[in-house]
C-alpha cells in the first residue's frame, strides 16, 4: 500500500456508502462481518451510518469483502485533525451521534462521563461550537409557534431566523432587514410561577443582552392561569428593563405592546411615544394593584425544617435574624426572603430543590431592590445544576452553602470577625 495513503482516511461521498455496505451485507450480518474479519462491531456501525470516516486500510479490506473496485464508489481521501471525526466537513454527523446518545444518557453520572470523554478528545471550541448547533435545532415552544404567526403581520423587508446563534449565545429569534444585518433580537420567556424562576430565566438572558449588544425585545404573557389563580409577570422587572434601557419587555396579551413590537422590529428601535406607553401601562399596574395581601401571605408563612435549621444557626453565633422578610423594590413592588440578618445587611435564600431559586432570588435583590445587599444562599440537598447556573451564580450570589455545614462554618468566620 502507498505509505501516504496508509495514513489518510476515506470519506465516502453521495451513495457511495450505501452502496458499499449494501454490498458487505449480502455477505452476512454487521455482526457476522465483525466476527469472521475481527473488526469491532460498534466501528462497522458507525462507518456504516457515516459516522467517522474511514481509515484506508481498513477501506482495502471492505472492498475485498463487498467485491467492488474502488472506482464503482465516489468519495475523497483526508487528513482528521479531530481524532477521527468527520465534524469539519459535515458536523451534522456528530451531532446525530451525540443527541442519540443523550437520549440515552438517563443518569447525571452518565451525562457527566459523556460531557468529560468530549471535552478530552475534542477541546472547549469544538463543544461549545456542537452544543449551539444543537441549541439551533432545538424544540419550538408553544409561545414561539404563537410568534412565528404574530411575524406575518411583519413589513416584507424584514426576515428572521429562529434558535440563531451570535457572539456565542443562541437567541430566539433574529430579525434582518433587506441587507441581511440584524436589527433585533428577541427571547421569549416562558410562564413560570415562581417569581424566582422568572428572574433566573431573566438573569440568563441578561448576560445575552451584555454579550450580543444588539436591540433586545424580551417577551412573555403578563397574566398566565395556574389552576384556578392568575400569575403576573414581575412589574419591577418591566419598569428595570425600560428604565435602563436594557430590553423591551413585551407582552404578547396587551394589544399596545404587540403594536409596539411589530413598530421596533420595523424601525429597529423603540420610539419615544411607544415606550412611554409602555411605561405608563407598568406603572399604572403597580398602583392599582394590592401586592400586601400575597407579600404577607408568603411572610408568614410556616418554615420549613431547613429554614428552621437555618434560624437556629443564625441565632448560635450571636446574630438577630428577622425571619421571612418583605424588602420593597425601587419600582414600588416588593420581594419576600427566607431570612435577614440586620447586622450583615445580608438576605438568606433557602432551597432543597434547585440552585435557580437562590440566583434569581440574588438577581431580583440587586437588579431591582439595593446591590448593597448581601445574598447568601444555603441550598442543602438541592440539585447541583453547576453547568446551568454556575456562570450566573459567581456575579450574583455573594456566598453560596451547599450545605448547613458549610454554612454554620461561613457564620462562624463572619462572627470572629465582628468580635475582632
């Protein structure tokens, strides 16, 4: 064999792999092959499915088995810098390959394993370039279906493409003008009750807006019917989007914000009258409605054995916790928290389900109350969710406790230093 041809690999091109696989299996099964010519099943599988490319060797020997000349194929020799995945010339392989095993990846170890064995062989830029790809792919939502029809009413100047990724970070809509240069951005934010929730889903796309700088429309339902109740979308963090000039929210069951997103899209900014239209329907919500009755509802509520935990450690080293405390917003709302601790001007946020509580907690305290607050969130026995929320959570949260432990040691050292 040439010396330089042993060391290419074979990627077959247009039906030349059915063809040549068509051919071996007249021969017997993949298994039948992989036993009588020792080669690993698991790598006929893939070079069937076109998964990897071929090393040349092993090419010459599947021609022998199927009894075809290699010019009855199409396909081209390269050089594989990407071990032996054929992702620079076709990632669309790969990403099959990858969403396959995800869906079987049913275990968190599993999921982790599979996310370090990546990472080894392939290097950060390839995984954070094949986890957008994915992202672009990814599932419309019921409210992006309701947008894609709000879209038609758009100038036919303007086009948009959905799940587009830039500067790094997949959004959900993109919106061109004629000479193909995006105009604005737009995420949607899915109906989530917990108003914590709502400012984690708003503290993601926050740090988008800070990397794509680009005009931003953020949209969701102002009111959204959970059994029997209705839920609002926050009003503060409306009134802190327009007010800073961050995002325009939009909600898409209020006629004059479809109006005026249909208008920024359009123009490519929000004019004045628009926004203050916008601003006066936020504000006016804020005045007509009673927020007392649900603030003290969830101030008093009972706590729960790991805020009871949490008081009594707060109590052991000398400090007066408040307990459940209601902190006013600067747009005339306010926040409820697990616990305060006066004397550290710091707010306890409590969970033993899952870290967003405790970041959107940390990012509506500082976007919308006083930065000069502490945070400190105790998530005993929550899940971990580190690849979620991990980026997120170092900018907010002053100090996170994955435990008691750990937090009754993190007290410990702030009362030795009060003493001091």
């Amino acid at each position: 064999m040439d010396k330089t041809k042993a060391l290419k690999r074979v990627e077959l091109k247009g039906k030349g792999r059915e063809i040549l696989f068509e051919k071996i299996l007249e021969n017997g099964t993949l298994q039948d092959i992989s036993r009588k010519y020792d080669m690993p099943y698991g790598t006929l599988q893939k070079w069937k499915r076109g998964i990897v490319s071929i090393p040349y060797g092993q090419f010459e020997r599947l021609l022998i088995i199927s009894g075809l000349d290699r010019t009855e194929l199409s396909y081209e020799l390269t050089d594989m810098k990407w071990g032996f995945v054929t992702w620079k010339s076709n990632p669309e392989k790969l990403e099959k390959l990858m969403l396959e095993r995800a869906a079987k990846m049913n275990t968190r170890k599993s999921r982790q394993k599979a996310v370090k064995t990546v990472l080894r062989k392939y290097g950060d830029t390839f995984f954070n370039k094949i986890g957008l790809r994915s992202a672009e792919k990814g599932h419309t939502t019921e409210m992006e279906m309701q947008i894609i029809g709000l879209n038609k009413q758009l100038p036919k100047n303007v086009s948009f493409k959905m799940h587009f990724t830039i500067n790094k970070s997949n959004v959900d809509f993109a919106y061109y003008n004629e000479k193909g240069k995006i105009i604005v951005i737009e995420e949607v934010m899915g109906a989530r009750k917990k108003k914590s929730l709502v400012y984690f889903e708003l503290a993601k796309i926050y740090d988008k807006i800070l990397r794509v700088e680009r005009p931003f429309i953020v949209t969701a339902r102002y009111e959204n019917k959970y059994k029997n109740k209705i839920e609002r979308f926050p009003l503060e963090a409306a009134i802190w989007m327009l007010d800073n000039d961050i995002a325009v929210p939009i909600f898409m069951d209020i006629d004059i914000f479809r109006k005026a997103r249909v208008s920024l899209i359009r123009k490519g900014k929000i004019t004045s009258e628009n926004k203050n239209k916008l601003e006066i329907f936020c504000r006016r919500e804020v005045q007509n409605r009673n927020f007392s009755r649900g603030l003290n509802a969830q101030k008093n509520t009972v706590m729960n054995e790991l805020e009871m935990k949490v008081q009594r450690v707060i109590k052991k080293h000398g400090f007066q916790p408040l307990g459940k405390k209601i902190i006013k917003t600067r747009y005339g709302t306010a926040l409820v928290v697990d616990n305060f601790i006066p004397e550290l001007n710091t707010a306890i946020v409590v969970t033993s389900t899952s870290l967003e509580d405790i970041v959107g907690s940390a990012f509506g305290l500082k976007m919308f109350c006083n930065k000069s607050i502490n945070v400190v969130g105790v998530a005993a026995d929550a899940k971990p969710r580190l690849n979620k929320v991990g980026k997120i959570y170092i900018r907010h949260v002053d100090k996170l406790c994955k435990s008691i432990y750990e937090f009754d040691n993190w007290l410990k050292l702030r009362a030795s230093r009060s003493d001091r």
